[in-house]
C-alpha cells in the first residue's frame, strides 16, 4: 500500500475521536436530522436519502458543534459510508489526494450515530426503526432490518467485540423477532426482541436503574488471563473483548450463554426487617486464580475450569473445599467501615407500619424526598448504619480523567454497595445528598476534579444538611490543585483504589475556607463572557496565567479530541505560555486595575505585573505555589498556629516574607506575576514565588478594560467592573496521612520506636 493510500474504514484513533467529539457536543442527532430535512442550507446538497461530501461535512459540523469539522475525519467517515460490504471487517483501498465524489445514505450516517449518542435504548431502538420506515406505515421489511443490524455490527466491531458471537445472537433475533410471522416487523415487535436481547441492550448503551434490585449490570470485558463462563464452564475465547461481566458480582458469561443466566445479582437492601443487621456471605464461583486461599494460606490453582470462590461483599478469595469452614455471616472485610451494608437499608413503608402499631411516627419520614433512592414498587429507602461505622458516600464525574472516571466508577461500586456510589452524570450531587441527609457520621468521597469538588460542596451549602459531612479527594481532573494540597496526589494513575480507601479511614478532617465572589459591571449592557463561579475555593486570578487558561479553554472547546491526556494538556499549556510571552497582551496591568486589601489601597504602580493572583490554598496550576515555600514541615501548616493573632491586612514586605498560608486562617493571599516567564520559572522550580503583595480578608479589585479572569481554572473574558470577594464560610475536608517514607534510615528509625 502506498504513503497515499489508507484504508476506507475508521482506525481505532478516528473512532475514539468521533466519540470524544459526541461526547462533548450538546446537539441531539435527530434535532439536527430535522434540519437538514427541512431544507435550508442542505437543501443543494441533498439527493433524497443521499447527501453528497460537502453536504456531509456541513451535516457533521453541525452535530458535533463545532466551527469547523476536521477534515480528515469527515473523509474517513463519508468513505466509510460509501463501503457497500456488510462485513465490517472488509477494507478498501483510496487515495487520500483524490477528491472525494459519490455519495452516502444519510439513514445509514444516522443509524450509526444514534448508537454512539447517551441515551435510553429502548429510544434508539425507536429512532433507528423511524429511519428506515420510508412510508411512515410502522413496518419493517427484512432487508431494512439487515441494514440496521449491519450498522450495529460496525458499531460493535469498533467498541473492539468479538462479532463472531454477536452475529449469530443477533440473526436469531431477528428470526424471532417476527411473531406473527408475516414478513414484516412492527414497531412493538422491533422494540420488544430488542428489549429482551441482553447483548444488544449492553451495545446500545444500557442504563440500569439502581432501584432494579438484583438484575446484573452487563458490560463487554477483555480479560488478560483466561476466564472461564460462570453458566455453561468452558473457557471464553477471543483476543478482543471475549465476554460479558456483571459490574456489581464479576459474575461471567459468554454472549451466547447470558440469555440464560437465571442467577441474581446481589441484593443492595434488606427486604424485610427480619433481614435487618443480618449480612451474609454472597459467594461468586471462577477466576480467583493465583490467588492465596484467605482460610488455609494455599495457593487457589486453576485446573482449566472455574476455580476458587469470592465474596462479592467482603472480597475474601477461598478454595471452594474451605467454603465449610467460613463463618456464615459476612463483616463486609477490611473495607467494613466504609461500606454500607445492605442490612442496613429498609424501605421506610415497614418502619412507618412498626412505628404505627407503637402509636408513634416520626413527622420527617412521611415527608421524605423523592429524590432518595427508591425500590422497584416506590418505597422509599431508609439508612440506619451499622454502628461504629463511617459509611462513605462517593460522588463520580465519569467525564474526568478521560475514561478513569468511567473505571473508577465501575470499580467503587463493585467495592462498595452501589447504592452509595452516585454518577454525577445522572441527576448530579442532591440523589446521594437526600439518600444520606439523616446520617450523623459520613464521609463524602467526590472522583473527579477541582470542579467536581466545588460542585458537590456548593450543593452541600444548598441541600442545608443536619451535619456537614468531611469530603476526600480522588483526583481525576488535569490540575487537580487541591487534592494536591490535601495530600491526594495530582492524579490517580489507575492504582487499588482499597488502599485510596484504607486512606481516607486514617485522614483528618481540616477546615477549609471558601469565599464569595461578586463582579458588578460597569457596563450593564456591554457584552462578556459569564462568571462560571460565585465562589472560590482555589484562587482567583487576573491577567497572564488567566490568558493562558482562556485560550486552552477555547481550544479544548473546538478540539476536545487533542486534550484527552494530563501530558497533552500540560504541553498545550507550554504553547499557549510561550505564545503569551511573544505577544504579552496583559503587560502593563497596574495601568488598568486598582486593588483594596481590608479597605487599604495598595499601590501597583511600583511593581511590573503582567498578572494578579488572590490564592486560598498553596497551589495552582497543577502544583505551582505562587507564594512560596516556607520553612515550616508540610504538616504544620494546617496545625493550629499563632496566626490567629496576625491583623486583619499585612502589606508590609518584610512581615510578609514570614507569612505562612493556612486553609483555616480565613485570610486570602495576594501576588502579582510580572509574565509568562515568571510564572514558567515558578512553575518548573527556576524562581521561588511570585511577589507578595498582601494578606487580608477581603479584597476589592477595580478594572478598567476588558481583561482575562479565571476562578479555580474556569477563565472568562470580562468587560471593565468591581469585583469584591469576602469570605463565605467553611468547610471540613479530609486530609491524606503523610506518606511513608519508604528510605533505609526511615525504615531503621520506626523499628527503633516499635
């Protein structure tokens, strides 16, 4: 094949990137299908069903949202469209530099699509029947039928399926999805054999109600050792993604085998009183190969077949002979502390009927929310946690950290009862909140970035809880600033979240302070970006640094498909720097902006400052401390300390070099930045701190043109205003233990101790 020519079929980058840009987009597919067959701008491009490739690409810009749609991927998709072989893993040649001609069924492009986009499935099976239901009469033929399940194939040969199984499934669908054996499929048809066919629910996206108490959560899994199906016992082959996997049990099977599957998944709530505070075991067979039996210390051998046994609540890994000597009931192991028990949750229907017979009702309960977590018949569930525990509630963005959050997600609820662990995604923060809202002794773990930690302590401060529960991090974001700070590490890089666990049971709780943050207009009228926040909790800043972050910003918004690593995104940033630098469009800044510490002016016009940082927590940008390092342990900074003492304003230089930053001293700290270089310096450790200039309690900042600002990374362009940040209030946060040294003489001085 020579340079010029490529394949007319996706390569697995193109189609993560066509996901990548779904993902982001906020059209729907079939709003833009209403426009295009409206008429309009399509309208010359189009040729009843077909589209030509200029047509295609305005199609395509249009869905993803975007200015311009990368031209090599509309290349590749509309050849890929144009391929008339059923059998996805048919290629064709094309010469890249020659024009592209002919045209595509825009009924296919869209069948395709609608696979790709969130949503319910019985929804898309509905949408991919209207597509090809030409006379609206709500039948199907079989050949309209092939072409559907054609594009599914496509689909799922991408998601990187073993189709050799897939296929079959879905012919003998297909065969029974006729039942009345006239031919033709209706709609009801359509969508009940879809319905019912687990494979292709699981293709097309399937989201599980949590309230479906005891239904697995399939997903399709590539195994790195060879796994074994739970129903029928032989060995599941392949070298793509060989099975399905339940999320909450790891419970196994082949495609072909899951239709049959008869056994329940765990039950996450006791369904009687009877079965209250009473937890046992739920023992799932296979794959526990190399693995040591927690009874007899031996080693759990596989003999080409299921092996071993495993808890699905406490993880305990036993040989199946040693099952007799485990004790019946279940302690939920070493992450007992955190996990809720399932025991532990009723519907409130049977306290309200026990509290009845007593003659006694407590008011709140006949007034719960609907937004906790409900069973099947609406019941509302009730936590009464087991005691001398610390049920943890865990918030997940899954668009963080690329696919982690997707991971991390799946893994916390197989960890933990996934009743207790929310998608964000799905309804966001005030489910869990309600869910949790009489509990006394929780902990909130939010996965995501500094933006998902500010979103769940916002709906903290409105959900107006009893107790304000302690939150721990598990950054998933680029910068992650103040995980940093609380010693939960810039990024989680795929490690056993138990240890992540383990750690937030021996943390402490710190006060952290957030500030509010007004920005009043001059200009009522004159037009500018929206404030993203009314709070801070990381820093505010004006001028270059918030250059920087605002032309990332609008670049990721166009091409998110270039930002979707913290290395990529790190080195964009050292682009946009040094083209800061070159062009220094925020030099000169004391000219525009006056500053109020306290009430006390502070003059600017000394210094040379490209940029003006108001910093709540020692680090931004991933780990850049503008203030300083101070000869103090890291510990101590948060400790009690003697500046309680210190005024309400200190601008005076030499009383500012021994100032320390405290998240709880309700006190912000002002630095100025002279450019991109300084802040280059600082953040590659070439210059210490940028310069101190104050630290009070409130600030008041006045502007006279229309300059960059960002508050906790989410810059905006803003018109001439008044900005006032006071302090707002605080909130308990979990600080990580200190690491553990892992050198000789660390390691020679804690045996001395013991």
């Amino acid at each position: 094949m020579s340079g010029n020519e490529k394949w007319a079929i996706l390569s697995p980058d193109d189609f993560s990137q066509l996901q990548k840009y779904i993902e982001y987009s906020n059209k729907k597919l079939e709003d833009v299908l209403k426009e295009f067959y409206g008429g309009g701008v399509f309208q010359k491009h189009r040729q009843g069903e077909y589209v030509d490739f200029e047509g295609f690409r305005l199609f395509m810009r249009t869905y993803l949202d975007l200015e311009e749609a990368p031209s090599d991927l509309c290349r590749q998709l509309f050849m890929f469209f144009q391929t008339k072989s059923p059998d996805p893993g048919q290629h064709t040649k094309v010469d890249i530099n020659e024009p592209v001609t002919g045209l595509v069924c825009m009924k296919d492009v869209s069948c395709y699509l609608s696979l790709l986009e969130a949503g319910r499935p019985e929804d898309k099976l509905e949408f991919t029947f209207k597509l090809y239901d030409k006379d609206g009469n709500g039948l199907l033929d079989s050949s309209e039928v092939d072409r559907i399940i054609t594009q599914m194939m496509h689909v799922a040969d991408y998601l990187r399926w073993d189709v050799t199984e897939l296929k079959p499934i879905l012919q003998e669908m297909m065969k029974e999805i006729d039942y009345d054996g006239n031919g033709t499929v209706s709609l009801e048809e359509w969508i009940r054999g879809g319905m019912t066919t687990i494979p292709l629910l699981v293709l097309l996206g399937l989201e599980v109600d949590i309230k479906d108490d005891g239904q697995h959560v399939w997903r399709m899994k590539h195994f790195n050792r060879p796994a074994y199906c739970n129903l029928c016992h032989s060995l599941l082959v392949g070298l793509r993604k060989q099975g399905l996997c339940c999320t909450f049990c790891k419970y196994t099977v082949h495609e072909r085998c899951v239709q049959k599957v008869t056994t329940a998944c765990i039950s996450t709530y006791a369904k009687s009183r009877k079965d209250a505070n009473i937890q046992k075991h739920v023992w799932v067979e296979g794959n526990c190969e190399a693995r040591k039996c927690e009874m007899c210390q031996k080693k759990i051998k596989s003999f080409q077949g299921l092996t071993g046994l495993c808890c699905v609540w406490c993880h305990m890994k036993i040989h199946n002979n040693c099952q007799s000597q485990v004790r019946e009931n279940c302690d939920c192991g070493i992450l007992k502390d955190h996990i809720l028990h399932p025991s532990s949750i009723c519907p409130i229907i049977l306290e309200r009927q026990d509290s009845q017979r007593n003659g006694s009702m407590s008011s709140h309960n006949e007034d719960t929310s609907q937004l906790s977590s409900t069973t099947p018949d609406g019941k509302v569930l009730r936590v009464t946690p087991v005691s001398d525990t610390h049920p943890l509630l865990v918030f997940v963005n899954p668009k963080s950290g690329g696919k982690q959050g997707e991971r991390v997600l799946r893994k916390m609820q197989y960890l933990l009862n996934p009743r207790q662990v929310f998608n964000l995604s799905k309804g966001g923060p005030a489910p869990g909140l309600h869910f949790f809202r009489d509990l006394t002794n929780y902990r909130i773990l939010v996965c995501g970035g500094d933006g998902t930690v500010g979103w769940i302590l916002d709906a903290i401060d409105k959900a107006n809880l009893p107790v304000r529960p302690p939150v721990a991090v598990l950054p998933l974001g680029t910068g992650n600033d103040l995980a940093r700070c609380l010693r939960w590490g810039g990024g989680y890089d795929g490690e056993d979240l138990k240890k992540n666990l383990k750690d937030i049971e021996a943390s402490t709780t710190v006060l952290m302070d957030r500030w509010s943050i007004k920005v009043t207009p001059d200009n009522p009228d004159e037009k500018g970006d929206p404030v993203p926040y009314e709070i801070i909790n990381n820093y505010f800043s004006i001028g270059v640094d918030a250059s920087i972050a605002h032309r990332f910003h609008v670049m990721r918004e166009k091409y998110p498909e270039k930002f979707n690593s913290r290395m990529k995104n790190k080195l964009w940033y050292f682009e946009f720097a040094t083209s800061e630098t070159i062009s220094g469009t925020c030099k000169k800044l004391k000219e525009y902006i006056s500053l109020e510490c306290g009430g006390v002016p502070i003059d600017l016009s000394t210094y040379s400052l490209g940029g003006l940082a108001v910093i709540n927590i020692p680090s931004m940008h991933g780990g850049s401390n503008l203030w300083g390092e101070i000869k103090r342990t890291f510990g101590d900074i948060y400790s009690p300390s003697t500046q309680k003492e210190q005024p309400e304003v200190i601008t005076d230089p030499e009383i500012l070099k021994c100032c320390v930053q405290d998240l709880s001293d309700k006190r912000l700290e002002v630095v100025g930045l002279e450019g991109a270089i300084e802040m280059g310096q600082i953040y590659t450790g070439l210059k210490s701190a940028g310069r101190r200039l104050a630290k009070c309690s409130d600030i008041t900042i006045r502007t006279k043109k229309h300059l960059p600002m960002q508050i906790d990374g989410e810059p905006w362009m803003q018109p001439p205003c008044l900005i006032k940040i006071t302090h707002k209030n605080q909130a308990p946060m979990m600080m990580a233990p200190p690491p553990r040294s892992s050198s000789f003489f660390s390691l020679k001085k804690s045996g001395q101790e013991s």
